[in-house]
C-alpha cells in the first residue's frame, strides 16, 4: 500500500482539500446504501430541517453526532443508510412566499389556491433547500441518492395512508374544540407550538349584577366578558352558595347568565368566582360543556370583535380591552385593578403573535392509545432513552397528552384527505381512491408534525413493503437534541409503533443538548450572540468546527462554544499535519508486521500499550454516545502521548541510524490514531492517511481494534517515572 504515497503540502489548508475530498467520496458512491447486501444494517434518519432554514449551529452539532456514528460502523463493515432530506415547514414556508407577495402588493387571495401552491413550488425549486448545499460543507456522508421531501412521491402516498388507517381505527375525529389560534397566520396551532412567556398585564376585577344580586369576577381579559355563558364558583365556597342557580346580569352586553357551581374553580384565586367564557377559554369550554352553558364567539379569525351585539364590535381584541375597561369604570363596575399583572401569555412560535383561543371545528387525532404505546416501549425497554435521566421528561409528555389538533387553516401541506357530499356525506380517501363526482375536499392541510412523525418508514418508501424498508426499519438510533422530544421524537413513536406492527422506529434515542453561548446562555439574534458555523468553517475549517462541538457533547446536557475553541481544534489538526510529516520525514511506515514486543525500545513498548488502552476506551465511549470523553482521550493522546512525548523522546532514536522497530511503531500509532479520528475529523484524516499509507481511502478502512497483547503496563509506569523526572527538571 505504501508504494502510492504522495507527498504532503507543508501546511495544513482545510480550503484546498475538504471539497475536492467530499466529491471524490459521493462519485466513488461511498455514501450510498446497498438494500442487497448481507451486511448488518446501521440506519439513522436526520431529523429534517426545514426548507426554509440554514445550517444553524444546532444542525451542525446534531449532524456531526450522527456523523461520527455513521463513519464509525461503516468502518466496522456495517451497511449504513444515513438518509437526509427535508421538511416542507407549513406555515414558515407559506410566511416566506406570502411576505414576497405582500411586497408585490398581493396576498395569496389574489391568486388563489392552486397559483399560490405552485408559487410556493417554485419559491421551493428556487429558493428552498439552501441548508443541503450547507450540509456537504460540514462533511456529512448522507446517502444524497436518497434525498427525501416531506412532500414528495413517498409522503404523498404515506400521509393520506396512515390517516385512513387511523380514522378507520377510530383514532381521528372532527370536533368543535378550543383551539390555539394565530390571528396572524389564521390558523390552529398545537400545544407545542404555542411558546409561553411571562408578560405584563392588568388583572381587573368586575362586579357584575346589581344591589342584592350582585357578584364580582377578576380577569385578565375582560374583552372577553361580552361572550360570557355563566359566572362559576366552587360548590363548598361558603361565600357564593346562596347564589348557585340564580341569575346575574352582564355588564355591557345586558344579558342575564346563570350562576354555576364547578371543582374547577380555585376558591382561593382571586375573588373564588370566575367569568365563563367558553368559546375563548380552554378551562371554559370544559366547564361550558359540563353545563350546557352557551357559547358565543365573539371574535373573529383576525382577532376582531364580532356578533357581540355592543359598541365594541370591530374593534381589535387589544384596543377593544381598553375600551371595555373604560366603559366598565364609566359604570362604576370595576371594583379593582391590580397593574402591572404578571401572567403568562402563549405566543405564535413562528410569528410572535398572541395566540387567541377558539372555539373552531378540526381534525384531532386521539392520542390516549398512541401515547400509551409510546410510552410502554420505553417503560419495557424495548426502546432505550440515553441518558437514562431524561426518561421522565418523555413520560411526562406521552402520559398527559392532549388530543392532537392536527388540521390547519393554510394552503401550503399535505391537504386532508376528507371529501364531503353533497348531502353531508363524510369519505376518508387513500392515495390511490377517486372521490365521486360533486364531492368537495376539506380546504384544511395537516400539520407539518403529522407528515414528519412518519419520516423513519415513509422515506423508506412505506405503504409498500420496499427493499429499503425491509432493511433498513427500524433504524438504528435517532440522534436528537432533547427540545424536539416532544415535537417529533414521541409522535414518531406513536406513528410508527401504530403503522409498523408494533415495532418502534428506533431502538435508542440518544439526546444531546443546545449549543449556547460561552457564559452557557442562550443564542438569540436579539442578544446578539448567536454563532453562524459557515462562518466558523471558512475561517477554520469543518473538521475543526466537528471536533469543537463534538467534545463538548455530553449526553442530554446543553454545551458551550466560543470561536477560541474552535481555533484551539484547527490548532490540533494543524499538529497532528505536523506530526503526519515528521514521521514521512524519518521514514515512518506501515510495510509488514509490527517487530516482536521483545526487540523493542520501552518508548515504543509504552506507546503500542496506550494506543491500544486509547482504541478501546474510544470505541467503548461512542457505542454510550459519550462524544465528548471519547475526543478527549483522543485529544490527549494524539496531542500528549504521540506529540509532546513519544516523538520528542523517539528524536535521538531516529537520530541514531537504528531506528528500523521505531518508524514501524509509529507508523502503526498514526494509522490506527487516523482511522480512530476519522469520523470526526473526515478530511484531514483523510487527506493524511491517503499520503502517509498510500491506501485508497479511510471510508473503507477497517475500526481500529484494541490488541490486548500491546497492553504493558511495566512500560508504562517506566515512562510514566521517566516523564514525571523530565517535568521535574523542566521546572528549573
């Protein structure tokens, strides 16, 4: 193999190797899986980011970690499929293309639906997808022949596939439900996508009725008050007992409603009696819907004012609070005001607007048989949760999970596959089935979540029973960060364990943390310490920005990242640049056996020993998902043993003219050491390995073993004394 060796440039440039490196592997088709080999298979699927977005820091640390496992069990002659693609991001994607029109002057109403989908298709073709291109900076060896889409000739056929299998197992349904609503993207949102915050409000408290048949309610939103069905208090508060089953009048809207008695109501909070509101408050509704209380909606889609029959019809839900507050004071009903109120608030996860709960007609998905299914693979250890210490966290999601609001009020997505007739008839159609003539199909879309839940089948090519999923499912592991535990990790759970016979679509999900600043604080645009890895990957280099993220990545638990560490990791490749040529310099090799143990020098004896100490400990570590303690041991060997001390003491050898067992010693140490760091430092590896061994290429080398043989732990403690002497005489 040696006879191919070439020369090595004199100084490390990522630049000028990492590109022409990452297209010489995808033309040798190095990245591509064969559904036909009798190989072992490894799976992994990326989460898939959206087509909207880029290579954010998060991407670059959760695709280095799938990364390193990926090149590791493709070097230990495992069939790998690490299969990439693409989420089509419902309503960011559709904010994207509507903000283009809008500075056109136009909505999406002015070219209707069909234009406005194939705009959005073209927006797609032409915009979307940036963070691909991104992708192969970092190195990541996707099978790209693979290369899926949330919407594509797979998901168009798996979507509508698992919705009428789980609407003919009674697990979909339509209903008038509280929904969270965005008055900005006019559609529902999940629970998951409503993010919360605390802000400051007014808490006003409000009497309503008059003389003896009075009572005073408090609320944050007394907008609200206009559709007000009943006043509640708790049955055993003695305050209000007379005056369950009576009648008050409401403020405002000059209606009599009735006086409730409900355990939902804390006697302890405020007054002890609460305004019902059920078509604008989830808690409402329940108690609403107990007691057959009415309803009305008094806002429409926009957040405006509606059908409340007062002077506050069309005005906006905000300016409509103050003015109702006003004209309550003008009254003499507001008995208190407590300003500023801390509360909190759920805002729209895409745009920042404040979510409105509504009473609206949806599709849901009923979640109680799912969730358990979900839950029981973990709790029977059918699927394992690393670190062992968030299992709570994902119990706590499926245990108490809400029916699933899946429907969406936008253009853009998987369209429900619901036709109505004519004379109200309700069909549920799969892919391949026609509606009849004069049926009209719900104008409603999925929620991205619900085509993403399918990604580790549907991308194999599920309904059909593929070659590809029939090696490939269930995948290996699923690499995520913990904060999309709920999002997607628990609804591919429930997806596939429903789909798929039972069988769960991973066997471990192995969670990493957030990537933050260096003071451990979070990235935001706002605070303006966010880190742009294309940036860090021009100026030092993938492999420098993989190793810097990939020993900080400790399981389940945030990390830290400043430029400097970054700088500090090229430093290291540039060392181990340095090292590769000084053993080229002096003869290294890798020609024949390594000499027998007994005709070697105790430096080598030592350094063979920690080597084999290091392989074993490494491979132990990345099959935990312990990325960081493996690059440590890296680090430190590679940079302390191999560097600082085997060279430097190994000089006088090489030196000497009798050096033959020593260049055959290192030459070994740097082939194994190279194979070891290959998955997470790919191109320099690479690049070196290539030049020192003359071999064809580390992504079909063999895993570095551990030789027991090689473990000499006299040799170790003679260089250990030898060192501690030398850093004692150093000192002076």
């Amino acid at each position: 193999m040696s006879q191919n060796k070439r020369e090595l440039a004199s100084t490390f440039s990522p630049a000028d190797i990492e590109s022409p490196l990452y297209e010489k592997w995808i033309a040798a088709g190095y990245f591509t899986a064969d559904n036909t080999s009798d190989k072992e298979p490894y799976t992994i699927v990326i989460p898939p980011p959206n087509v909207t977005g880029s290579l954010h820091i998060g991407h670059a640390l959760d695709h280095t970690l799938q990364d390193v496992l990926i090149r590791m069990k493709r070097m230990k002659g495992f069939e790998t499929l690490w299969l990439p693609g693409m989420d089509h991001a419902g309503i960011a994607t559709q904010n994207v293309v509507e903000k283009q029109l809008a500075a056109q002057g136009k909505s999406r109403h002015d070219l209707g639906r069909e234009e406005f989908v194939k705009k959005v298709w073209e927006w797609k073709a032409e915009s979307g997808g940036a963070i691909l291109g991104q992708m192969r900076r970092l190195g990541e060896s996707v099978d790209w022949s693979r290369e899926a889409f949330t919407m594509d000739a797979n998901g168009i056929k798996a979507v509508p596939t698992i919705f009428k299998k789980l609407y003919d197992a009674d697990l979909i349904y339509r209903a008038e439900r509280i929904i969270n609503w965005c008055t900005r993207c006019l559609t529902a949102l999940s629970d998951i996508e409503v993010e919360h915050s605390d802000v400051e409000g007014e808490f006003v408290s409000v009497r309503y009725g008059d003389g003896d048949q009075q009572i005073t309610v408090a609320t944050t939103r007394p907008e609200t008050m206009l559709g007000d069905g009943a006043v509640a208090v708790h049955p055993d508060d003695p305050r209000y007992k007379h005056m369950v089953g009576t009648q008050v009048l409401l403020p405002l809207a000059n209606r009599m409603i009735p006086i409730i008695a409900d355990e939902l109501v804390d006697p302890d909070f405020g007054t002890g009696a609460v305004k019902v509101t059920g078509a604008h408050d989830p808690n409402d509704f329940e108690m609403a819907t107990r007691h057959g209380i009415d309803m009305p909606i008094i806002m429409n889609e926009h957040g405006v004012m509606a059908n409340s029959g007062t002077q506050f019809d069309g005005m906006d839900r905000f300016d409509a609070r103050k003015a109702v507050v006003a004209e309550l004071k003008a009254q003499g009903r507001v008995v208190a005001e407590k300003r500023p109120y801390l509360h909190s608030v759920g805002h729209c996860s895409r745009c920042d607007t404040t979510v409105e709960p509504r009473l609206s007609m949806q599709w849901f998905v009923r979640v109680a048989p799912l969730a358990k299914a979900a839950g029981d693979a973990v709790r029977e250890g059918r699927v394992k949760i690393e670190p062992k210490e968030l299992e709570p966290r994902y119990f706590d999601w499926v245990d108490n999970m809400h029916d699933w609001c899946i429907s969406r009020q936008l253009w853009w997505g998987h369209q429900i596959p619901v036709w109505y007739g004519p004379n109200g008839e309700v069909l549920v159609l799969g892919p391949d089935e026609k509606a009849p003539a004069g049926y009209v199909q719900d104008p409603d879309v999925l929620d991205t979540w619900f085509s993403s839940a399918l990604w580790p089948f549907s991308t194999l090519g599920w309904p059909e029973i593929t070659a590809d999923v029939k090696k490939f499912y269930p995948t290996s592991v699923l690499v995520t960060g913990y904060d999309i535990l709920f999002f997607w990790v628990a609804r591919m759970m429930m997806m596939g364990i429903f789909a798929m016979d039972g069988v769960a679509p991973f066997p471990v999900i192995a969670l990493h943390g957030l990537v933050r600043d260096r003071f451990g604080k979070k990235m935001s645009k706002s605070r303006g310490n966010t880190i742009d890895p294309l940036e860090f990957m021009d100026r030092y280099g993938a492999d420098a920005l993989r190793f810097a993220l990939a020993q900080k990545a400790n399981p389940g638990t945030d990390q830290a990242l400043a430029e400097e560490w970054v700088g500090a990791s090229r430093n290291f490749a540039t060392k181990l640049w340095n090292a590769t040529r000084f053993a080229i310099m002096n003869g290294a090799n890798v020609d024949g056996e390594l000499p027998a143990q007994s005709s070697l020098n105790a430096i080598d004896k030592w350094i063979l020993s920690r080597l084999s100490e290091t392989i074993s400990e490494v491979d132990h570590l990345l099959e935990s998902y312990e990325f960081a303690r493996a690059c440590d041991l890296i680090y430190h060997f590679a940079w302390d043993d191999l560097c600082d001390w085997y060279l430097e003491l190994s000089k006088e050898t090489f030196a000497s003219g009798n050096s033959v067992g020593t260049k055959r010693v290192l030459g070994h140490v740097l082939d194994q050491l190279l194979k070891l760091m290959h998955p997470v430092m790919p191109f320099i590896t690479e690049e070196l390995w290539t030049s020192f061994t003359g071999g064809q290429t580390l992504m079909r080398a063999a895993w570095p073993v551990s030789n027991p043989s090689h473990i000499n732990k006299g040799a170790e403690k003679v260089i250990t004394q030898l060192q501690d002497v030398i850093t004692e005489v150093r000192r002076f």
